[in-house]
C-alpha cells in the first residue's frame, strides 16, 4: 500500500509542480490583481512547488510510521526539517537575496527533502528488522 500512495502522491504532486513552472503568476493572479504581489508570488511559487513532490514521499512514511507502532519517527523528521533547513533557510535567503522571493521558496522542498531521506532512512531499517528507537 505505501507504494501505491507514493506513486499517486508524487505524480500527482508532479503535476501540481510542472502547472506551477508553466503558470505561477496565472495561479497567484487567482487570489490577487495586485501586479506587485503577482510578479513577486509568481517567482516564490516557481521554486516553492517542488515541495509538492518531496513533501507526498515524506506524508506517505510518515502515515506508514504511525501505523506501524513508529510514530515518533514524522516528529523527527519534522523538527529535524523545520529546526536544521526550513526556517534557517527562509532566513538566509531573505538577508542574501532581499530583491526576490525565488531562492526562499527553496526552503520548504529542501526540509522536505531532508525530510523524504530520513524517512527512506529509517524505512530501510524497519524493513532489515532492526529495532528503530525515535523516542
């Protein structure tokens, strides 16, 4: 069953990412008509949408954790993602790149990529049968 909710979750997030790369002002341009928040919403959701893939692969093992007695693992791998890339990296870029929004929608995909190796990490234990203590 985890196989199958990652192929649906990361094709479907796939798809959502590839719309954002074609039309990411069309998209924000639903919320706003503000041409400021457009342009600068079009460039932060360009980057930002690869998150749709790598979060899908982490939400799938972190369902598959909890429902196999391991649900200290999501909580890991969430700190871990939020504490060591997602706000640090939210913070760096706004000091490094203050004219754009393009670089901090990195942030979110790459703790989500952290995310996705933690979890394919620890799967990988699981699996080999080896004892798994998160908490």
């Amino acid at each position: 069953m985890l196989r199958y909710a990652l192929l649906i979750t990361v094709a479907f997030g796939t798809l959502c990412f590839s719309t954002c790369q074609v039309m990411p002002e069309q998209l924000v341009s639903l919320f706003t008509d503000e041409g400021e928040v457009i342009r600068y919403g079009g460039e932060y959701l360009r980057t930002y949408a690869l998150d749709c893939v790598f979060a899908a692969i982490h939400f799938c093992f972190g369902g598959y954790f909890c429902g196999s007695e391991h649900s200290g693992t999501p909580f890991i791998h969430s700190v871990i993602s939020v504490l060591c890339i997602r706000i640090p990296g939210a913070y760096l870029t706004t000091v490094l790149f203050p004219a754009t929004l393009l670089p901090m929608g990195l942030a979110a995909p790459m703790g989500s990529f952290l995310s996705a190796l933690i979890c394919i990490y620890f799967y990988r234990r699981i699996r080999r049968g080896e004892t798994v203590r998160t908490v």
